[in-house]
C-alpha cells in the first residue's frame, strides 16, 4: 500500500470513528448534507485563495480541509445507501478516462479549440444520457445554482451560445452593456428600488458576459479589482495613522488625497527598483 493509500484509509476510517453513534462527535454525527455544503464551498475558497497567495504549506492545508469536506458527504451517502468514497473517486476517474479520448481512446485531436469542443461534446453527451427517457434536457442544464453569480453567468451565456444563442462579437455585448446600463438610470429615475435592483442585475449579467466574449474571467477580474481596493485602503490607512489623523475626520478631498498616495505607492512598487 502506498503512503496516498495509507493516508486516504486513514482519513476514511477516521470520517467514520465521528460519525458512530456511539462515541462519535456529537457536532459531525448531527451534521447533514445541507448544513456541511456552505462549509464545502468556504474551503474551496479558501484553496484559491492560498493559490492567489502563493502560500505552498497553506495550499497543502487547505486542500486537506477541501479532502475533508469530500470524505464527509461520502460518508454521510454511506450511512444512507447511496454511495460510498471508492463510487466517487471511481465515478470522477471513469468520466475523465471518456472526456480524454486523445489521451486513452487513440483520438487524435489538433489544438486547445478542438479539445474544448470535444470535452464539451462529450459533456452534452452524458447530460443527454442522464435524461434518456425523460423530458428533453436543457442546452443549461446542470449549471450548478451555487456558483458565484459572475461565474454563472459566463456559464450561461457560454452554454446558450452553444446553441446559437449569444451576441455576435464583444462590441454587440458592449452595446447591451450601454443598454442596460441606461435602464439603470431609467430605473433610478423612476424610484422604484425593485426595478433598479432588477435592472442592475441585468447590467452586470452583461458585464460578465462581455468579459467572456473578451475572454478573460469577470469573476477573476472582480477578485483582482478587490484586492487592489484592499491594498490601497490599507495603504490610506497607514499614511493617515503616520500623520496622526482619525479616519472619521478625513473629508472627501482628504480621502481623494490619500486615495493619489496609494495609487502612487503601487504604481512605484510595479516600477520596480531602477
């Protein structure tokens, strides 16, 4: 046995030492699917976030947390009849095997385009299979509801494009932008605070829509835009601090100063000594 193997039985056998109803832990045997799944998703966060941070020990910590959550709705299936551990990882290992066709079927495919297009022809193929015998299968379905709003709905204009349901380029999504941005105001005009909400929510669907069509991740681009807000208030912060002035004090042109500052600051750090 080999020391992934040792560690991944070890683990297994531990998921279940505190989910036994007897002697178990009281808080992981009353859990459920529903109130482990925010848990799951903050960990997932949590990778990506020691991935942005470039932290290899804390990658390697998350990830456990991440395996964790995995082997906990495994177990949870177990005790129900549905499934077990060795179902998940070898139903992941066997769709991977068929959406790698160039890799282990002798499929010779040219170029990342044709490798989008054949894993994602391969992926209708299951959705369709999966709903033989039922109602038609939507071109969206099985986009999951709880992805982060940006990402969804790159997915869903990506998927209703597949199908021929999209804007023509970048600009034609640039000019719904304008649109939608227009109806905002329109919205805002009209003081109905549903409407605005409703329109804004359209507006950003856009957004996110128009970065797909310029191919780049809104949802990436939004947690770069946060982190440099974050670093440039702190860097507010400080130059106030060093000057001995409370940030409730500051005025608007006060923090429109501090704001140059920051961007000063950063732009110089990028500079790089000289």
């Amino acid at each position: 046995m080999s020391d992934a193997e040792r560690a991944l039985t070890a683990l297994l056998e531990l998921m279940a030492r505190l989910r036994a109803p007897q002697n178990g832990c009281p808080w992981d045997q009353k859990q459920t699917f529903a109130t482990i799944a925010p848990y799951t998703i903050e960990e997932a966060y949590e990778v990506a976030d020691a991935i942005e941070r470039g932290e290899p020990d804390k990658i390697r910590d998350e990830l456990g947390d991440l395996l964790f959550q995995v082997v906990f709705h495994a177990q949870m299936a177990k005790e129900r009849g549905w499934f077990d551990f060795a179902q998940v990882a070898s139903g992941i290992h066997d769709k991977l095997v068929r959406r790698h066709p160039h890799v282990f079927g002798g499929v010779s495919l040219a170029g990342e385009a044709e490798l989008s297009r054949n894993w994602e022809e391969q992926k209708a193929r299951e959705r369709a299979a999966a709903g033989a015998g039922g109602p038609e299968v939507s071109a969206l379905a099985d986009i999951p509801r709880g992805l982060p709003a940006l990402v969804r709905a790159a997915k869903l204009g990506r998927r209703a494009g597949r199908v021929g349901f999209d804007w023509p380029d970048a600009q034609g999504v640039r000019d719904k932008v304008q649109e939608e941005l227009q109806e905002v105001d329109a919205a805002l005009a009209g003081g109905n605070v549903h409407a605005v909400m409703e329109e804004m929510g359209d507006l950003l669907f856009a957004l996110a829509n128009w970065s797909r069509h310029l191919r780049f991740d809104a949802e990436e681009a939004l947690r770069a835009a946060n982190a440099k807000f974050e670093r440039r208030f702190e860097t507010m912060e400080a130059a106030a601090r060093a000057r001995g002035v409370a940030l409730s004090s500051l005025g608007p042109e006060d923090w429109e100063a501090l704001w140059q500052i920051a961007k000063g600051q950063e732009a110089k750090r990028q500079e790089g000594p000289r």
